[in-house]
C-alpha cells in the first residue's frame, strides 16, 4: 500500500472514531494536536477526564491487531506529547487518560486506560 494510501486511510479512520467518540459521550477537544514530541490523533473529555486516544486501522489481523502497535515506544512518545499538552494548557487537578480506539475490518473497539506513562514519566 501507497504512503498516500496508507494516510487516506488513516484520516477515514480518524474521522469514523471521531464519529464514535461522538456518539459515546465524548467531547472533541483536539484533533491531530502536534507538538515537537509528536502526535495525538484525538485529545477528548469523557466527563471530566481528559483523555488522549491514538487511533490504528487496519484491514485484517494479518499484522496482529491494531491495538498490538501501540508499542511501548509509541506509549512513549504519546506521553510526551500528553505531558506537554497538559502544561502548555496549564491543566492541572484534573484526571487524564490514554485509550486506544482500534478500527479493524470495520469493527470499532475501544480499550480505554489501554495504558499508563511509562516508567520515568511524572504524571
């Protein structure tokens, strides 16, 4: 598959997990927020918790399953980003979490606090 290809897909599967966060109760605060640590697909509040979700789509389970490439690397350099946000916005005392919105085949699961800051990363 094309690079090009591949990031069509990925803005389809960006735009149908915005669509299910939607519908689940979350308010959409940042899409592709970008920083120089990297990037979050969707930054939401579900409730009072703000919660930073990487979106993976995938067309089969051949590579393992789109939530499998979340790896601690990945983990990583999303808490980067995360703790930066948190500071640039000045948040404070308010809960935070990471999910992973997994799109595959056209079945949507979300596997929220799919992890936490790895070791070393002050929260």
């Amino acid at each position: 598959m094309s690079l090009l290809n591949k990031r069509a897909k990925g803005r389809d599967g960006e735009t149908r997990a915005e669509e299910y966060l939607v519908t689940n109760g979350y308010n959409i605060l940042e899409k592709n927020y970008r920083n120089r640590f990297g990037e979050i697909d969707i930054i939401a509040r579900d409730g009072k918790t703000i919660v930073f979700i990487e979106v993976k789509t995938r067309n089969t389970n051949s590579h393992g399953l789109p939530v499998d490439a979340v790896d601690a690397k990945k983990q990583g350099r999303i808490g980067r980003v995360a703790l930066s946000y948190i500071t640039a916005k000045k948040i404070s005392n308010i809960p935070c979490r990471f999910d992973v919105l997994s799109i595959n085949d056209n079945r949507i699961e979300l596997y929220t606090n799919a992890f936490e800051l790895p070791e070393g990363q002050i929260w």
